[in-house]
C-alpha cells in the first residue's frame, strides 16, 4: 500500500520515525511516518467495542480478525527496519537521556534546531514550543502525540530528549522500540477508555485499518517497503 495514498485517503500529514533529520534538511525524498493525533471518535468507539483484549484484535461483526494491536503489526506498518537492538521509548527513557546530557550537550540541541544567532535558553524546562522554528514545530507536535501529551505548546525533558539523538553522531545509530510502546498504550487506552473517556491514538488505529485491510476498497493501492519499492 503506498502511504502517500494512506494519506491522502486519512487526511493525515506524517513525519519519519526513522529520520527526522531528513524533514528538518527539506529531503525532498523522505518518507514521513509519525502520526499525529487527530480525533475519529466514531472510529475508536467502533473499535473499542470489536477489541478483542486477550488477541489484543480489532474484530469484524462476524469474528474476523481484522488487525491486531501487536508489535510486530506496527512495527510493518511504520516500516521500522529490523534492528536486533532497540533502545526503550517511552516518557521515562526519553527524560533519563536529556538528564545525562553534559551542558554543552544540551546547547547543543538548540544550536541545531533553533534560528541561527537565536539566544540559547537560560532558564530550565520546560520551553515554549513557539521559540522553535516551523519545521522542528512539526517533529515536536507529532512527537508530543505519540507520547500521549493533551497539548504541544512547551517542550520539555523528554522531548529535548529525543531532539538530542538527533544532534549528534552518536544518536543517530539509535533505534527506539515504538512498537512495544505504542502496543502497550493503545491496548490500555481501550481498557480504561469506559472510565477515562479520552482515546489518544485514533490515527494510529485508522492507519492500521486502511494498511491492513487493503484488499477491502474499490480503489487500487501498493504497499511499498521503506525504500518505496513494491512489497
């Protein structure tokens, strides 16, 4: 299934979970992957009530599996390459990484991701998100949505976190583990969805219905594998 076609039939914008670097340069040629969090209430409450928890399945009315919610489901679906070590991605990991950071490495971050000649923050997080350009706005709206966050107006530990491994060399060769992340999250958003009332991953849920049940629409779509060749 091409994803430029997931797009377009979500109405969704993405950016690369594998790169984001690639956004921030313009690479025209980059494939975008991290989902924001618009809201299908229709949607999530369909599948709340076909989720099949001990599966961790999403249901046809008939007893059909029509996707599940495993690590290795969304894993395709977001084209994560196969790496055998996978650093943890969560809230916690992410804050435990920024507060390792030397000073100058937490400079750093804001070299590369604020305007040139930009006066470096002096006080401690968290910062307002307006201070970022436009472009590194998106990688922290999108990363404040998978993270679960009701707003993306500041920028705090774990985001500057994750900025950092973008920023130098020695980040670059990590490879977060969304999958039991996202897995994880999402199966417990639709255990307490009857007490909390908030679903926050219901772009994610749209984008596995579309992915996986391709063979179900009257229009012709190709899934490609992360180089944009046919799968």
């Amino acid at each position: 299934m091409n994803l430029t076609c997931l797009n377009c039939a979500a109405g969704l914008k993405t950016i690369s979970l594998i790169n984001p670097m690639k956004y921030i340069s313009g690479n025209p040629n980059s494939l975008y992957l991290l989902f924001p969090n618009n809201s299908f209430p229709e949607f999530f409450l369909r599948y709340q009530a076909f989720y099949l928890a001990r599966k961790r399945a999403i249901i046809s009315p008939n007893g059909e599996i029509l996707f599940t919610i495993a690590v290795d489901s969304i894993n395709k679906i977001l084209q994560i390459p196969h790496c055998d070590s996978l650093y943890p991605f969560s809230i916690e990991a992410l804050r435990e990484i920024y507060q390792k950071l030397s000073f100058p490495q937490r400079e750093t971050i804001f070299k590369i991701f604020l305007p040139k000649d930009s006066q470096l923050p002096k006080k401690n997080t968290p910062y307002p998100s307006s201070m970022f350009p436009q472009k590194a706005r998106h990688i922290i709206f999108f990363l404040s949505s998978i993270l679960g966050y009701y707003l993306d107006e500041w920028v705090d530990e774990p985001i500057l976190g994750f900025l950092s491994t973008l920023s130098s060399y020695e980040g670059a060769s990590i490879t977060f583990d969304y999958g039991h992340f996202l897995s994880y999250i999402i199966h417990e958003q639709f255990l307490q969805l009857l007490t909390e009332g908030m679903f926050k991953y219901s772009s994610i849920l749209m984008y596995m219905f579309l992915f996986f049940q391709e063979d179900k629409f009257p229009f012709s779509m190709q899934k490609l594998d992360q180089q944009g060749e046919p799968q």
